[in-house]
C-alpha cells in the first residue's frame, strides 16, 4: 500500500512535468487530461482497477493545476509589464554584488497573485522583507530552454525583471521571527569573504549556504564538469547532516534521550535550518522526509524511504506547482531513492557474494554509485551536462566535504567566531577544489548533450524497458535498467561528439567585464575576450568543458581602443600557441560557416544567418549584434545583445549578470539563458 502511495505522488509529479513542457499548447494539453480522464473511468467501471484510477486522476490532476496556476501568474505578470508604472513590492531575497549594487528578488501581489521579480539596483539601505516602491518598468524574465537554471526562477515565482527610474522609497518591515537566523546567515558569508576572499572560501559560501555567487567561472566548471555540483548545492545531504550531527551531541549531553523529547528537539531543529537554509525545495524536501520519519518512529513505525521522497515531493508540489521545475527539488528527490532505497538491497546483495567485502565500505560505494546513477538523467536534462566521473569525485570528495560541512557547522553556531573550525573548512575546501579540478582536466570524462536528444532516448529506454519488464517479469527489473543507463549514457556521448553543423556562441557578463566564446566542430575555438585576464580564463574554462583541450585559434578582441590586452594574451597562450589579436583580417572557413575577424569586430555566418560582434559604434542592421561600449541608447531595430545593463534598444537584451549560449545554423538562431 505504502509504495501504491508512492506511486500516486510519481503521477502526480509526471502531470506536472508534462505540463510544464506543452503549457502553451493548450488543446493538446486539454486533450491529454480528456484522454486521462476517460482511461480512468474505464478503470474503475470495466476493469475495476482502483490504483490505475488513482494513477490516471492524479496525472491528469497535476497537468490541470501546473496550467492554471501558471496562466494565472503570466496574466498577472502581463498586467505589469508597461513602459512606466509605480512598483510596490516586498524585498524576499538580497545579494549585494560588488561594492555598491545588489541583486533584489521582489515579490508584489497583482489581484491575488504573488509576481517575482529581479532587480538590479544601488546597494540601498534595504533588507529582506522591506518593501521597495519606485517608477519603473517591468519586462518579462523569458527562458527559452526547458529545465535550466532559469527555471529555478519560475518556480520561486520570478517571471518579471524591473528597471527603476527616480528615487526608491524604501518601508521599513516588521518583525520577523527569522529575522535572527536571516542575519546569521549574511554574517557567515560576509566574514567567510573577508578571511577567504579565494576559491577556497567561495567554496565553503557554496557547500554550507547554497551561495554560488562568489563562485569564479572557473571554479564553477570544474564543479560542473567533474559532476559535484550536488554539493555546492544545499540540499537534503546537508540538512540531514547537520541535524544528525547536532542529535549526536545533544544525546552525548543527555538531553535527547527520552522520544517524545528527541522528537520534539530534531522537529525544532529541522524547522530552524530549513529557515537558515532558506526554504529551498531541496531542503523542504529533506526537511519533511526527516519529520516523517521521526513521527513514524515516535509511533514505533518504520519509515520507507521512497513512500516518504513521494509524500515529501506530493506536499510541495500539492502547495506550489511550479516547484517541480526546480532542479534541486527533482536531483534531490531522485538521489535519495538512489541512495536511500537502491544503494542498501544493493550492497547487501554485494556484501552476500563477496564475503571478504566491508559492510561500511560495501555501502559508501554503493551510495555514491547508486546516487550519481539516479542523477545521471535529470543532470543531463537539466543542466545539460554528465560527467563519468561523478561517482568517484563524489568518493573522493566526502570525507573532506563531510568535514567542512561540520566545520562550518561549528562556525555558525559559536556566531562567526571560532575562526579554528572556518580554518579547518577552508582547508577541506581547497583539497575539493584541486579534486575538481583535476577530475574536470580529464579529456571526454564529461560530455555537454543537448536536453531534446536527452528527453527522447530516455522516453525511448523508459518504453522499451517497460515492455521488456511486462513481458519478462519484474526479476529482471535490475539487469534492464543498468542495460538502458549504459543505453542512455552510450547514445548521449555519441550525439555530444558527433557534428551538428551548428556553431555556438555562448556570452557572459559578471556585472563589470563580459566575453564571448565561439566554439565551432570543425575548428576548436575562436574567443572573443573580455577586458581583463579573468573572463579570458573564464572563457578557456568554457572550452574546455566542451572538451576542447587543443584550440587551433583564439582571436582576441579588445573591448577598448586604448586596452591592454598584455594579460589576456598571456592567458590565452596558456591553452593555444596560435594566439591573435583582432587588429588585421583575419578569417576561418568551415564546412558551413565562416568567420571574418577585423578591426575589432567579428562576423560569424551561418547559411543566411549572420552575428555582429563589436564596439557600440559598429551597430549592423543585417546582423544580430552582440555589442560592448559605453553607455547609449540604439535606435536600430535589428536584434542586439549588449554587455553593459545601461545600453538599449527597441529589441535588444542586456546580458548583466547572465550567461546565453546562441546555437546557430542553417534553420536560424536558439537562444537558451541562463539568469
């Protein structure tokens, strides 16, 4: 009975993943509940099959809700969106960027509905949960590509960002009752940047409080590529770590013996990191999983683990639909029944064949295997992105991330204080980011996919192992699914390595310099530079995560006449001898697509398709553009992407603090972002 529950809420899920995939598509989505709703009344009046029913129902019950509740919040956002209006919101989320600007999310209630909103403004004298009120204007917050990050801002509620004209006046909030565990947190951050202002110390911001905003480029690829950004990630790991941790001493010092006290004391704990944590669906997810489970015990029942990931996920779904576009709630999620339920029948059947293996050691590799196995698909899907190395890294990685975790543990609760314990992390954390790194160093141990070849071989595998379990038997459950992951795992190396005919240019900007990387199949790399030695590292970082180590080319072009370009030169030379300055003409043919490189501008041709990089000044009305410059505002109405927030135009898109991939060919442009 208990996993038929599971199953309901896996329903359930799946309903609201398909929705979030056809929500524009309303008559195929009304015809998919008609037909869900059909096969379930043929359920229960001819085959009497009851849990079909539920199976069916709940299905056709999560397409309906994601529907309407995110018709309901565009509309919203629709009203909103005018050239000038009067914006009154409530500042839920702050991160100061730089010395003197801050990224605010807002939230502002239109007719009932919460709208979010980023912000990019003057750090102002404004904390979370004051409400902000200025003149401004509201543009929608599209996001072009399926389970990416930009989903996570969708399902927070954030579909709008805002620029603000004139003075802000800020309402100072009222009380807060987290408000003690909200200033914890900002002062853990802000001495971990004044002590650790390196890697190492971004490092530990990202595994104890989810910040990946201090994260250099390169750093964060590496985390990537070697398929650890799980644990730069709040997540359940975390928050169940903490917690065991902070029971263990408490059952040393005596006051958590009794059950009823210790149910009460892990509740309240959970509950207070939850808050620190920030209320991630991850960390809901976890946080739940752990309430069940001690309510069970309290009443002498044991938990399951995959009966308690379903109700967990059932719950925050059931009360925000749009939170099953959050990649952290769906890794979490899928993981831990990796680990959780996989990993312990598997080591026990390990453990039974292989006598002379450790049981504690049998089970560590069975978790970690069994975990980077469960996330290998929703890593491809939504980061677009697996490593075949994850497992290992992980291994490799625990015992020092286990020991950082704690040490920053010990560093929050004595205040900020016990800088011994923050000496120990930094020191757990610049191990990890040499592991990463090496890891992330080793040719094709990680592949980029695109999501549509993801999606399609897995319905496929999903298909053919579901018939090939209806037929055979459930006995052969196991040897199918490690057959359809080798499956999977085989066709999306090959799809990743095999030539497209397309080119990709993917941009970023940190807020003050910004590059541009063009990576081609036939020729390795062609990079734009940005004006200072870090975002060129930042862009050879790129390459190599799509596996290119041995660039025949790097052109690099100056974002200033008078910009020395001595450091960028010397960085470029330290991944390919044939280094260029844009200065003469310069340009590369390929099967279909060329690049000319002159004068400090590029133009890259695809088919009929043509892309402009440049000065401000060198504006082209055939072209998407792709500009840097000083500040000014563009009257031409051919598409422009700009790398300064201040530049406009009638269709253009400032890229401030954001990365987009541009994937050209002969049917035209895709743009895929990332906020």
């Amino acid at each position: 009975m208990r996993r038929k529950s599971a199953a309901v809420g896996a329903s359930y899920l799946t309903g609201l993943l398909f929705a979030s995939f056809f929500l524009y598509n309303e008559i195929f989505v009304i015809s998919v509940i008609i037909t869900l709703a059909v096969g379930c009344a043929v359920s229960v009046l001819f085959i009497k099959r009851y849990d079909i029913a539920a199976v069916l129902i709940f299905a056709a019950l999560g397409i309906t809700l994601f529907t309407a509740v995110s018709a309901r919040l565009d509309n919203a956002a629709d009203s909103l969106c005018k050239e000038k209006t009067v914006i009154t919101a409530v500042i839920t989320d702050k991160r100061t960027l730089g010395n003197d600007t801050a990224l605010f999310t807002l939230s502002a209630d239109v007719g009932g509905t919460n709208v979010g909103m980023l912000f990019n403004a003057s750090d102002i004298s404004a904390e979370k949960g004051d409400t902000l009120c200025f003149e401004g204007s509201a543009q929608r917050l599209y996001n072009t590509a399926y389970f990416r990050a930009a989903d996570t801002y969708r399902s927070k509620r954030i579909v709008l960002s805002v620029d603000s004209y004139g003075e802000i006046i800020v309402i100072k909030g009222g009380f807060d009752l987290l408000s003690p565990l909200y200033k914890l947190r900002e002062r853990v951050a802000a001495k971990t940047d004044i002590y650790y202002a390196d890697d190492g110390g971004a490092l530990m911001k990202g595994i104890f409080l989810g910040d990946k905003s201090s994260l250099p480029d390169a750093l964060y690829n590496d985390i990537t590529a070697s398929g650890a950004a799980h644990m730069t990630a709040v997540s359940g790991m975390h928050l169940t770590l903490v917690v065991t941790v902070l029971l263990a001493v408490l059952s040393a010092l005596g006051l958590s013996k009794a059950p009823k006290t210790r149910f009460v004391v892990t509740v309240l704990l959970t509950l207070a990191f939850m808050a620190f944590f920030g209320f991630t669906s991850s960390v809901l997810r976890s946080g739940i999983m752990i309430i069940i489970a001690n309510t069970g015990t309290l009443f002498f029942r044991k938990s399951d683990c995959v009966t308690s990931v379903g109700l967990a996920v059932l719950i925050i779904t059931i009360v925000n639909p749009l939170a099953c576009l959050d990649a952290g709630l769906i890794l979490s999620a899928v993981t831990t029944i990796g680990a959780g339920a996989a990993a312990p029948a598997v080591s026990e059947k390990l453990c039974k064949r292989l006598s002379f293996i450790n049981r504690k050691l049998s089970d560590i590799l069975c978790v970690a295997v069994c975990a980077a196995l469960a996330g290998l698909i929703p890593s491809c899907i939504y980061f677009g992105m697996f490593s075949l190395t994850g497992a290992i890294v992980s291994i490799a990685a625990l015992p020092f991330f286990t020991v950082c975790l704690v040490a920053m543990l010990i560093f929050t609760l004595t205040g900020a204080t016990a800088m011994l314990a923050a000496d120990i992390a930094h020191f757990c954390a610049e191990i990890m980011c040499r592991i990463f790194s090496f890891f992330a160093s080793l040719p094709y141990s990680h592949f980029v996919c695109d999501e549509t070849v993801c999606l399609a071989v897995l319905l496929i595998c999903a298909g053919i192992a579901a018939a090939v379990i209806i037929i055979k038997g459930k006995k052969y459950t196991a040897v199918v699914v490690c057959v359809s992951l080798v499956c999977f795992t085989a066709v999306n190396i090959a799809s990743a390595v095999i030539s497209d005919g397309s080119v990709r240019i993917l941009l970023h900007n940190d807020g003050e310099n910004g590059c541009a990387v063009i990576i081609s199949d036939d020729i390795s790399a062609a990079v734009i530079a940005g004006n200072d030695k870090d975002e060129l590292s930042a862009a050879l970082n790129t390459l190599r995560l799509y596996n290119k180590y041995d660039p025949k080319l790097i052109l690099l072009c100056r974002t200033g006449q008078n910009e020395d370009m001595t450091d960028a030169v010397f960085a470029a030379q330290g991944l390919a001898e044939n280094v260029r300055l844009c200065d003469e003409e310069y340009s590369l043919t390929g099967e279909r697509f060329s690049i000319i490189c002159k004068d400090n501008k590029i133009t890259v041709t695809v088919g009929l398709v043509k892309v402009n990089i440049s000065d401000i000044s060198e504006i082209r009305s055939d072209c998407v553009n792709i500009a840097w410059g000083y500040d000014k505002d563009i009257t031409t109405k051919a598409p422009c992407l700009f790398f300064d927030k201040n530049q406009r135009s009638e269709n253009g898109i400032p890229l401030y603090f954001t990365k987009i991939e541009l994937k050209i060919s002969y049917n035209g442009i895709v743009m895929k972002s990332e906020y």
